[in-house]
C-alpha cells in the first residue's frame, strides 16, 4: 500500500512550541480573563506540553535515523518504531489543532472554557505517556541487535515491561483521546465499542440480579395482557429471552448504563482501564462472543453478499488415509483431533456463492447441523455450475478463546462472490476449555478431510488457500508446517492478516501499544495467550452487586418502588456526570489528572526503578496495579504454538507466506519479524502494512473506505495463490 511522505518532526515541534506560547501569552497577558481557575489549569497544561515537546524533539530525530533498519524492505516501510512516531505525530497534530482553536476562540462568548481545558489536560496525560513509551522504546533499540525487534534473550527486560505496564495510567487514552491514532471514519466504531465494553463490564454477572429478574418478572405481567395489535405480542416472549440468556440480559441491562460513559469521557477511560485490567477470561468471551447473537447476524447478513450455500456441519471423528506428496503410491493416517478429551468431530461452515456440483449431495447434506440445510437447490432459477478448480481454507480469529465462522461471514461471503470459490472455514474448539494443541488438531485434520472430499465442497482443489486472521493466521501457518511434518500436500499458500506468530510477552516496540490500544491491552493479550497455552490463571472477579429483587415473589409496591428508584436515578445520572460513578467524583477528572501528573513522582516509589527515564520525569502512574501474569509455560514456545520460534528445518518447504499487517497493530512486530525470517531463509513471503487501522481489520469490513481497502489486499494476495503458475505441491511432484 502506498506510504505517504514522512512528516517533517523538525516543523512539527518548532509549530508545536509557538502555539503553545501563544496560548501562554493569551492568557498570561494584562487582560484579565474570566473563568481564573479554568485559566490556571489550562496554563499549567501547556507549559506542560511545551516542556514534553522540548524533551521529545531529540528522541524523534533519533528514531527517525535509525527506524529503518527494522523494516522488511525499502518498499514495506512498517516497524514498531515507525509506529510509535506516527502515533507521537497524531498526538502533537491533535494538540496543535486544539491549542490554536483556544487561542483564536477564547474571547468568543460561547468559548467553553472548561470543555477544552480538560481537552488539553487529556492530551498533556496522552503525550506524557507516549514520551515514557518512547524512552522504553530507545532501551530497546540500544539493548536489542540491529533489525531485531524482540527482546528474545533478555527476559528480565521483558518482564520489566510488563511491570511497567502495570503501573502506568492508560485511562487517558479511553476517554477524550480514544483512538486519535487511527483513521478518523473508525474513531466512532472504536468510541462505540469501548462504550459498548465498559457498561457490558459494569452490569457483567448482573443478569441473574436487580434488573436481570425485572426483566422475568415484566414478562410474567405481559404474558397476561391481551395486546391490540399482534405487532407488539413477540414483546413477552422478547423480554423472557432477554431473561434468561446471560449475554442478551447483560447487553440488555447495559444500555441502562451506557449514557453516563458518553457523558463523561474520564469515567469511561477510568472504568475500561479497570475492566481490561481486573476482568477474568469469561468476560471477554461473553462480551466479544456477542458478535454471534442473532440480532447482529441478522443486520449483518442483510448487509452481506447473498449467498446461495451457506451451512455448518459436523465432521464425525474418523481416521483418515492421504498420499504423500513425495510418492503417491504410499499412503499416510491422519487421526482426528484427541488431546485433552479424547476423540470427536469438527465444527465447519461451508459458504459458496453459486450453487456448485456435490454441495448439495446427500453424503454432505447428512453432515449438517441444520434440518434442512439452508441451501438453494429448491429454487427453480438455480443452476448448478462446475465444481471449481479454486478452494479456500479459513481459520477466524478470536484470541483463540472467541468467536467462531459465523462471526466472520460479512467478508467470507465477499470472498466467495469476488473470487469465485467455495470457502471453508473451521469451528475449531475455543480455550480456555480447549487449550492447545486441540484447535490446531482440529484444523490439521479439517484440512486434511477437505483435501479427501473436496468433490462435495463444490471444489477440485488445484489450487488450495488457507486464509486466516489473527489466531487464524497462527493456525493456517502452523496448519501448514503440520503437513510437512507429516508429508501430505501442502497447501498452495497462504494469506496471514496480521498473524499472532510470537505468543510470548517477550517486548517488542510495536507491543508497547499495547498501553493505549483499546482493542488488545496487554492485560487481555496475556489471558489469551495463557488460556490457548492452557495455564492456570489468577482472576479478579468482579464485585457482585446486591441484588435489588432477591426473589420473584416480591410484592407488586416493592418492586414498583425499586424501579422507580432505579430509573430516578438512570436520568439523575444524565443531569448530574458527578454522580454516574459509585465513587466520590468531587472533583473534576481532569482536575486529578492535572494534581496525579504534579504529585507523580512523590507518589510512586520504586515502580519504575528498573527502567531508566530521564532526570525529572516520570509517566502518570494508574491508582491501581493491573494483573498482567507473564506467561513463562514451555508450551509457549513450541514452535507450533509460536512459529517464529520455530529453526529453520521446520520452517523449510512452506508455500508462498502471504501477510497483511497493520501498521497500529500490537502484533505488527510479529509479521514483520516472521516475514523477514522466511526471507532470510529463502522461503516466498510477501508484506502488506495497512495504515491507520487497528488490529482485527478484517471485522470492520465495509465500515469504512481504509477497511476496504485492505481487505481488497486480503483478496488479491489470495488471488495471487490460486493463479500462480508453479503450485509447490507441483514442484513436489516433478521432482
């Protein structure tokens, strides 16, 4: 994709100081200026901000000399470090941008004073937290070899990260700064999604209590009254369903809590940095697993390519017999999946644009979970078109521990339509319960079960592609070194979006983000690691609530009571943001930010003394330590568990590596490492860094004209496998 030219940081810092001493001179002049407290707190904000810049101007101009060395090539300009920059830029274009809308509006009658102030104190916290990232990014440049990314031998160094992430205050990125970094048409998806977060968080176990048994309770009134129009009789059974199913009764509840975070930026930026830290495994299951609810599938297959095959089915557990690819004549077993609970079958999703040859046989059509399949072969325009010589294998993303095809199928459709191929894409079993190696068992054998049935998926597999995102992308390249471990055909290559190739916390500068990414905190990309690595956890739950209602046989008065003291309050928390938290808000979140960054260095000891930041300075410091527990297991290191760890022996012989990789992705430093070890090694691989998108790209299909586009990417390197003219199980062949 094409790089945009570099920003000139030496104009970016000299603009910076001036507008930040405009705004010193505005508001220290002889003209007194209302709102006095307002204005001190503004003025102490920017001095803070000047001196930020003053001390980072050296930084940048170091890191732009020697950033290039990390890239995969001159024409794939991608690495952490870049990163890390732009992100500084984004930071100092939005306080520029801000600090000369004060300058020019301040004697304006409608100049809110206050708003902006807090504007400013959230951006002075955001650049004194990127100016702490930097430092920890310069000990790595300095401990680290030239073009290593990974602190691989320095594991005190690593763990000295992750005590620094700890400790350091992140809510300022979740609240007014929330994702200035990406691209400004995903800002309102990402403000939605951390909103949607904190209030599922807040209301998460609830759903059993107070409001959870209102909603029964309502359905049991409703269900005796007689409605008017048989438009509103689906509304009891509605009710009872939101009820009874935890997700839909915690979403449901949420949207009683939600106002108060739009209210209040620093709220919500204090309670998502509580929840990414403190919330066990299955918070963050139940809450990204709401992407399968009915209502979202619903609007999203609407929104989708129209499919004319679209089934899942369950694959029974039988030994399975393949050729090697090396001689034909000799045959290899294949086992089904076995670790952890014995053998049992697989999960699949078939999706095909057109109706194709075998998709509708009955020895495929007895394998689904759906009586009948959803398919089209009732519908009289139907025509059934040649089985296709193309196959792409899919493995979705989800941390490992969420989310399965069904999740996925916006882009999945797309896929199928714009390349003309069936896809298959794989429901393998999720960790915690199912740590590895069970998913990759899972995938291996789906794999090796489509190569001997492809004649049902519509398919002759000349050309086979696994595609995957994410975990996905782990399990197609870890799929893939299966096969030539076992000698089978490999597939004919490879398309990785923004792959998990290193599931360590060993640091890195692209994992730095990590502290201000509101899609993978460390403290959640840790617990996902854990539970695919299948190691036990310590866990803060979270504090049950008193329930309001503790039985259903309450009287008609105390209920009613409770729900109009409930609802009292719901609106009160609109008209008042200082009572929407059940702490003391007496003063001003941008207030103890301001008071937090001048007390700072006195309050916290010793929590960065094994990390050197210059004299005088130290990052804002969070009123609670997150539980990040470094994963240490020696599963983490199997290379199929963390192929970049893989020698080069079983790296040898994979099919042309296709990666697509965001540039603001905590993971970036995966592909780029991955992609250039397979360079090194001689092996076919290309790299794609998309620009100002967040990790899990793919999700936002069609949100917006960037999303697109880089899942255009997607579809042209998957193009690319199944046109190329020398497949490598070809070349296998001839020789």
């Amino acid at each position: 994709m094409r790089e945009a030219p570099e920003m000139d940081y030496e104009v970016v810092f000299a603009t910076l100081e001036k507008v930040c001493q405009d705004n010193i001179s505005v508001f220290c002049g002889p003209s007194r200026l209302p709102h006095g407290t307002a204005v001190e707190r503004l003025v102490t904000c920017v001095k803070q901000i000047q001196e930020h810049g003053r001390a980072l101007e050296p930084v940048v101009t170091s890191f732009t000399a020697v950033y290039h060395h990390y890239d995969f090539d001159a024409q794939t300009p991608g690495n952490g470090y870049r990163t890390l920059v732009k992100v500084l830029e984004a930071c100092l274009l939005h306080i520029i941008h801000k600090a000369r809308y004060i300058a020019s509006s301040y004697s304006n009658p409608f100049f809110r004073v206050d708003h902006n102030t807090s504007e400013m104190e959230a951006y002075c916290s955001a650049l004194c937290q990127l100016r702490a990232l930097l430092h920890l990014a310069q000990q790595l440049i300095n401990d680290n070899d030239c073009g290593q990314l990974y602190s691989l031998q320095d594991k005190d160094l690593s763990r000295s990260f992750v005590q620094e992430y700890s400790s350091m205050h992140k809510a300022c990125f979740y609240g007014r700064c929330l994702g200035f970094q990406y691209s400004p048409s995903i800002r309102p998806f990402l403000q939605t999604v951390v909103i949607s977060m904190v209030s599922y968080g807040e209301t998460y176990g609830k759903q059993q209590s107070g409001l959870g048994e209102v909603f029964f309770i309502l359905f049991r009134m409703l269900s005796k009254v007689t409605f008017p129009s048989s438009e509103w009789a689906f509304l009891p059974l509605t009710i009872f369903k939101i009820s009874i199913c935890p997700p839909l009764g915690t979403a449901a509840l949420s949207l009683l809590t939600s106002g108060k975070y739009v209210i209040d930026p620093e709220l919500r930026g204090a309670e998502f940095e509580r929840i990414t830290q403190n919330l066990d495994m299955q918070f963050w299951k139940s809450f990204w697993n709401l992407t399968e609810s009915g209502l979202l599938t619903g609007f999203n297959r609407i929104a989708s390519k129209q499919v004319q095959v679209n089934f899942t089915m369950t694959v029974p557990p039988v030994t399975l017999r393949l050729p090697l690819a090396s001689d034909p004549r000799l045959s290899v077993t294949v086992s089904p999946p076995i670790a952890h609970w014995g053998p049992g079958p697989v999960h699949m999703r078939l999706i095909s644009y057109e109706l194709r040859e075998g998709q509708d046989s009955e020895e495929l059509l007895v394998l689904s979970r759906a009586k009948p399949p959803p398919i089209s072969t009732h519908l009289p325009w139907v025509q059934k078109q040649p089985r296709s010589p193309w196959l792409l294998i899919h493995f979705h993303g989800g941390g490992f521990v969420a989310q399965t095809s069904k999740s996925h199928e916006n882009y999945l459709r797309s896929w199928s339509k714009e390349l003309n191929v069936p896809v298959l894409s794989v429901d393998y079993s999720l960790s915690p319960e199912a740590p590895f190696p069970r998913a990759l068992e899972e995938c291996f054998y789906a794999y090796c079960w489509a190569l001997n049935n492809c004649h049902l998926l519509g398919s002759t597999a000349e050309r086979v592609c696994l595609a995957g995102d994410s975990a996905g992308g782990n399990l197609c390249i870890t799929v893939s070194m299966k096969a030539i471990s076992t000698g089978i055909r490999i597939p004919d290559g490879i398309m990785a979006a923004y792959p998990a190739t290193l599931l360590t916390t060993d640091a890195s500068p692209s994992r730095l983000l990590t502290l201000i990414d509101p899609l993978l905190p460390l403290g959640v990309l840790t617990k996902c690691i854990n539970a695919y690595a299948g190691i036990d956890y310590q866990t803060v739950q979270p504090a049950m609530g008193s329930s309001t209602l503790s039985t259903l046989s309450r009287d008609t008065a105390m209920l009613l009571s409770d729900l109009t003291q409930g609802a009292s309050n719901w609106i009160q928390s609109f008209l008042d943001p200082r009572r929407t938290s059940g702490r003391s808000l007496s003063r001003s979140s941008s207030q103890r930010q301001t008071e937090t960054h001048m007390s700072n260095q006195a309050s916290v000891p010793n929590s960065g003394a094994q990390l050197c930041y210059p004299q005088g300075f130290e990052p804002l410091r969070s009123e609670s330590l997150a539980m990040v527990n470094p994963t240490s297991c020696p599963v983490i290191k199997n290379p199929f568990v963390s192929p970049l760890l893989a020698p080069n022996s079983m790296l040898k012989g994979l099919p042309p590596v296709h990666i697509v990789a965001s540039a603001l992705d905590a993971l970036l430093d995966d592909s780029v490492m991955f992609a250039k070890k397979l360079r090194d090694m001689g092996q076919p691989v290309s790299l794609t860094v998309a620009k100002d998108l967040p990790h899990g790209f793919l999700s936002l299909y069609q949100l917006s004209k960037e999303t697109d586009v880089a899942a255009e990417v997607c579809v042209a390197r998957i193009r690319e496998v199944f046109e190329q003219e020398n497949p490598p199980h070809d070349l296998v062949e001839e020789t």
